[in-house]
C-alpha cells in the first residue's frame, strides 16, 4: 500500500460538520491502491464511550483524480462529541489509520491517545448553506454594454456607437435602467440571479476604479434607480449581487487626494501604502492594483479603512436590499479583513452571498469564517482544455472535475459560481471556434455541476469575442438577427437547475465507455449527462 498518498485531515475539507448532527469524512488514498480493491471502514463512536463501545461502517470509493482516490462518508451522528479511526483491507490484510498513521494494529486502551476527532461540534462553527444558491442561475451584466434605458439622461459621455467593437476607454451607454427594462428577458431565459460589474462613482468603463463607494455612477444611474432595480428583480424570483472592490481604489478618492496634498500630515495616509511621506502618482511610490498607478491599494489592515469599508457593504444592504457581493481581487485582500467583512454581512443579511474573484484553490478562505463560494475558474479551465483547446481527454476531464471537487466542503461546491468565461476572459463561444454545438454541451454540463451557474451576458446569443476589451461588446437586441432556436436550447437547458437532484444531489463523476458521466442522485432519483465528445451528449 502506498503509505505516501493516505491523508486525512479533521476539521477541514476531509472531516467537517453540515449540521450538529450529520458530518462528511473523506480519507485520500493511491489511485492504483482503490482501483485493485482496497477497502476502507470507519470506526466511530463518542468520545467518552470509545474505548468500550463503536461502531463500524463501510466508506465508498467516491472520486478519482489523476494521482489520488478519495473514499467519502456522509454520516448522521447521535453525539457532537465524535471520535473515529479508518479501518484499510488489501489483499486480505487489515491496516488501521489513525493519527499514528498506517498501522497493522490498534490499542483502543490508549485510543485518547491518537484517534481523530472532532471534539465538539459548536453549531456557530457550522458552515451554513445559503440555500438559495444551488438552485439559481447566475447571469453576469456589463453594465455599459448591456442595455440603455435612460434616454434622458446626458449623453455626452458615450464616445462609440452600439455594437461597435469597444476600446479600453469607450463607453456605449448601458445602465440600471436598462437592466430593469430587460428584467422579463432574464426572467423568461430562466436567470435567478444577476451578478453586476461595479456601479460606483468612477471615471471609466469598468468602474473598478471607484472614487466614490456611496456614490452610484451618474452614468449608470442613481440610488432610487438602484433601488427600483432590486426591487423589481424580487419582483420576479431574481436576486442581484453588487461588486465589492475592496483591495484598491480610484487616485480621485478623496481620500487618496488629501494624501497627496497633505502627506503624512494627512489622516489618510495610512489608508493606503505608501513609501514615503507623500504619495507620488508619477512616479508611483505605492502598492496598487497590478501595476496600474490609477488603481492605489487600500490597507484593509487599517480600522480606520476596515470600519470605512464594511460601512459601505451593510450600507447597501440597508438601502437597496441587495443580495450579496463579489469580492474583487478577493485574494490580494487579508483574511483578518474579510473574517469582520462576513460578520458584519451576515449580521445584516444572513441569506447574502459572499463570493470571492479567485482564480485559484481557496481554501483557506472557504472554511466557513470568510467567503461562501468563489468564482469558479478552475472549472473554466477545465473547460477551456477539454472543448476548446482539446488537450484533455474525457478521462484527463472527469479527473480534473473529481479534483475540484475535493479541494472544498460539500457546502462550498454546492455555492461555487460556475463559469464559463467573464468580463476577464476570452469568451467561451469565440475560444471554441465558435461552435454552437461545443458552446450548448458545455453550458449542460455546468448546469449537471453542483453549484451554481454563471452566464456572461449574450452567452444565450453565442456572442462572440476576443480578451479584454473585446471580450465586453454591446448586447445584440435586434432580435432579427438573434439565434432562436439555440436561444430555446440555452432555456431548455438552464430550466434543469429547477430540478431539485441538480441543486442538492450527490454528485459522481466518472469516466465510462470514453464519456464523462455526471451523475447526480436525490431522494432515490438519478440524473445523468453523457458526454462523448466536446459536441454529442446526453441527458437521462
């Protein structure tokens, strides 16, 4: 047996709670020791019976990636105090696993020594699941490119026609107002929830250079159309998530200017970090976002800054009764930070999403303290290398998914945002060489992944478009020109997220007959996409 691949981990992504009294335990193992007929069992019992009393239970083999096999329980439990070893059978020869590690024998006299355990299980260390995440479908606006609404208001500012291809710098004209006049479009095509690009005051497109957090754009619209938006969205079963650019800000903030005239003399200085007395924008003497002088850092480990920014997430909870935020940059932002960030939102909105903007594993920011999910990716790459760039097979596929999913809770995969592409990425219809076909198997297949997914807005379009900025083109609204019979496929598809074993199933994946197999299993009731190539599958 290959001692080098067994972990097991309590009180973390192997051993973790979904209630007081049910509990997820998963042991890694070798792939090749699962695939020649490893068994495994879990002893367990309470804490302070254990000695004299357990009871024994058969672990599945559940997932394998490309190195590993993960052997996984779901177990309801009568103590919170709960204590457990593994029991290993190979070759007819019985090993046990506790915190001595692979042993061919087990002292229970002296089990207080080295079980595992989870000593007790507070309720307020349970992460809790935002329930209405693994049933929504999530749909991604751009706001200047989505739509116009106010035809009132000053167009000075729109230096592109609509539909033209978009510069860094150009502005097409979308806005809030827009939003809500396509809210029964959204609705129709079966979104249950919006996630907006910033709406705050700043000077370009993309408005991730906020002057002003209090301050919706003029150019997207005011407060009361903010308001009304969010409203309206209810209205119709649809919530709506802000964008919450916390990690850096606009030069133009006044804070920053007061900086920049007062220097040290200023309050603000530690708002920010600096090398030096004064903040130098020529020359750039402190941290920002990438290398963008335009975009300083907040230093999120200031009160001052931290009491400032968790202000404006409850203050647009309190107002417009938004949904939730997506952090920018959630990564590049202290966990200490975002610990104070989700109890202060938590303590306003229990049922408000927390999703983080990392491109990466995160798990030490999904444990429960911190964010409910992130943007999901590393599912987006998986894609891109199986129906775009075709350099994983349907095996290298369904190893690289198991992977995923082992790298978070059960809770946290059924709350990720599940992406195809985004305003940061080339769009998934243009990557694929535009292949409707490609484009419609893998919005089903996000659809079978546990969590929740995310359509880039015009994705029921098949819009096209290359990295930033042409990947944020104006939304196509002659529907002369528009797709319908594919537009009816995208709505037939997202209409299988209504379906309960798609939003709290038990989830397998795995490879047979040279297809990716994505099986979910509810209340007695299975269902199933096939995959047999980047083009063909199958629903049952």
């Amino acid at each position: 047996m290959n001692r080098h691949a067994l972990l097991h981990i309590p009180e973390s992504r192997y051993c973790f709670p979904l209630s007081t009294d049910e509990i997820v335990l998963r042991l890694r193992t070798a792939r090749e020791d699962a695939e020649s007929g490893l068994k495994v069992s879990l002893i367990y019992g309470v804490k302070y019976d254990y000695k004299e009393e357990r009871y024994t239970v058969d672990v599945p083999l559940k997932y394998k990636d490309e190195l590993f096999a993960y052997y996984e329980i779901q177990l309801k439990i009568n103590d919170v105090r709960f204590v457990y070893i593994f029991q290993l059978e190979k070759n007819n020869k019985i090993y046990f696993y506790s915190e001595d590690g692979l042993t061919e024998s087990y002292n229970y006299d002296d089990c207080y020594y080295n079980f595992f355990q989870l000593p007790y299980i507070n309720e307020n260390d349970v992460m809790p699941l935002v329930e209405w995440m693994p049933g929504s479908v999530f749909y991604q606006i751009f706001v200047d490119r989505f739509c116009v609404g106010d035809e009132n208001k000053d167009m000075s500012y729109i230096d592109m026609r609509w539909g033209d291809k978009p510069t860094p710098k150009s502005h097409a004209g979308g806005d809030l107002r827009g939003i809500i006049k396509r809210l029964d479009y959204l609705k129709d095509l079966g979104i249950s929830g919006i996630y907006l690009t910033p709406i705050f005051l700043s000077e370009s497109n993309h408005k991730y250079d906020i002057i002003d957090y209090k301050t919706i754009d003029p150019q997207f619209g005011s407060t009361e159309d903010l308001i009304e938006l969010v409203k309206e969205a209810h209205a119709r079963g649809i919530r709506l998530v802000l964008d919450a650019v916390f990690n850096h800000c606009s030069t133009k903030m006044e804070q920053f200017q007061d900086v920049v005239k007062n220097g040290r003399k200023s309050k603000y200085h530690d708002w920010f970090i600096i090398d030096g007395d004064k903040a130098d924008v020529e020359n750039r003497n402190y941290e920002c976002f990438a290398y963008s002088k335009s975009m300083p850092k907040l230093n999120t480990a200031n009160p001052d800054v931290q009491k400032y920014l968790l202000d404006i997430a409850t203050y647009w909870i309190d107002v417009a009764d938004i949904d939730g935020w997506r952090l920018d940059v959630a990564d590049e932002v202290s966990h200490d930070f975002w610990r104070m960030f989700r109890k202060a939102v938590k303590a306003k909105k229990s049922d408000a999403v927390i999703i983080g903007e990392n491109w990466h594993d995160a798990y030490p920011a999904l444990q429960g303290d911190q964010q409910d999910s992130i943007m999901n990716y590393a599912y987006t790459k998986i894609c891109l290398d199986y129906f775009a760039k075709g350099i994983c097979d349907e095996a290298k596929t369904v190893q690289h998914l198991n992977g995923i999913l082992m790298r978070n809770m059960k809770q946290v995969n059924y709350m990720m945002l599940n992406l195809l592409d985004s305003h940061d990425t080339e769009r998934f219809f243009t990557a694929i060489g535009k292949d409707k076909k490609k484009l419609e198997t893998a919005i089903a297949m996000t659809m079978f992944m546990p969590g929740t997914p995310c359509l880039y807005y015009g994705t029921e379009q098949a819009m096209e478009g290359n990295h930033d900025p042409d990947c944020r083109r104006c939304f196509n609204w002659n529907k002369e020109e528009w797709d319908l019979d594919f537009l009816e496929k995208v709505k037939s598809l997202i209409a299988l997220k209504k379906n309960p074993i798609l939003q709290l199933g038990d989830t397998s994946i795995v490879e047979d007959d040279n297809a990716i197999n994505i099986i979910r299993s509810y209340e007695g009731k299975t269902m199933t996409i096939k995959i047999t190539s980047p083009t063909v599958y199958t629903i049952c």
